[in-house]
C-alpha cells in the first residue's frame, strides 16, 4: 500500500476504461483504480467498449489484447479509425501478443501481466496526463 501513496500524488482525478473478459481482473483493477482516486468503467468485451465509445467520459484506456469477441488490437484499430483520442494501455499475459502491440505505434503503453500496481498507476498517470482535454 504505500507503493501507491507515492504514486498517488501523481495521479490527476480521470476515469479509466477497463476492458477485460476476466470477472476477476475487472474487479481487481476498479478497486485499485478508485482506491487511487480514479473513476474506473468496466466493459467484459470487445464489442461492448466499441458500442459505448461515443458517450465515454475522457480519460484513457485500459485495453486486454485476448478478448473472446474482438482481438485488442482489432478494438484499438477501430476506435482509432472513429478519431477516438484517448490514449490506449495495451495489457496482456501473452508475450507473442505483447511484441504485436508494441509494433502499434500510437498505442501509449504495453503491460504484461500479471500487473504490476505502481508501474500500472505510473503508466495511468502518465497517460491521463498526456490525453487531450475534452473541447478538442
């Protein structure tokens, strides 16, 4: 826990969008995110971030490469076509997958998981900081 009382005060307030097929790594990250002060939004799917994009609130993206429905790069692909500009955290626990997501250059970050909590908070902050605000 004070791992992330460093990293907190580094944190802006922002909402993360977490998408991911496993219950139990949703719930994992909402409850770091708010216990860091952040609001989190959870999508188990693909097709469920893709079909909420336009009405999400500005923040960044926590996005699982090995989603059952739409791969994560397929998903990142079509938010980026639809000129959908929150930075993207590409997350997986495969490292084939992980190489393949290095190679999207507009991708903000790649994490292999399992996560780890500071570096994830770090990456978030890093990220909320650098997304545009919303008038643009």
């Amino acid at each position: 826990m004070d791992q992330q009382f460093s990293v907190q005060s580094d944190l802006q307030s922002g909402t993360v969008v977490v998408v991911d097929d496993d219950e139990a790594t949703r719930e994992s990250l909402r409850d770091l995110l708010e216990s860091a002060g952040l609001e989190a939004v959870v999508f188990a799917s693909g097709g469920s971030v893709l079909s909420s994009a336009p009405s999400l609130p500005r923040g960044c993206v926590l996005l699982d490469i090995d989603l059952p429905d739409y791969s994560g790069l397929a998903v990142f692909e079509r938010l980026s076509r639809s000129r959908f500009d929150m930075p993207v955290i590409f997350m997986t626990g495969r490292a084939d997958l992980a190489e393949q997501a290095r190679s999207v250059s507009s991708a903000f970050a790649v994490l292999e998981k399992p996560l780890d909590d500071r570096l994830l908070l770090e990456t978030i902050a890093h990220a909320l900081a650098s997304a545009p605000p919303a008038d643009e």
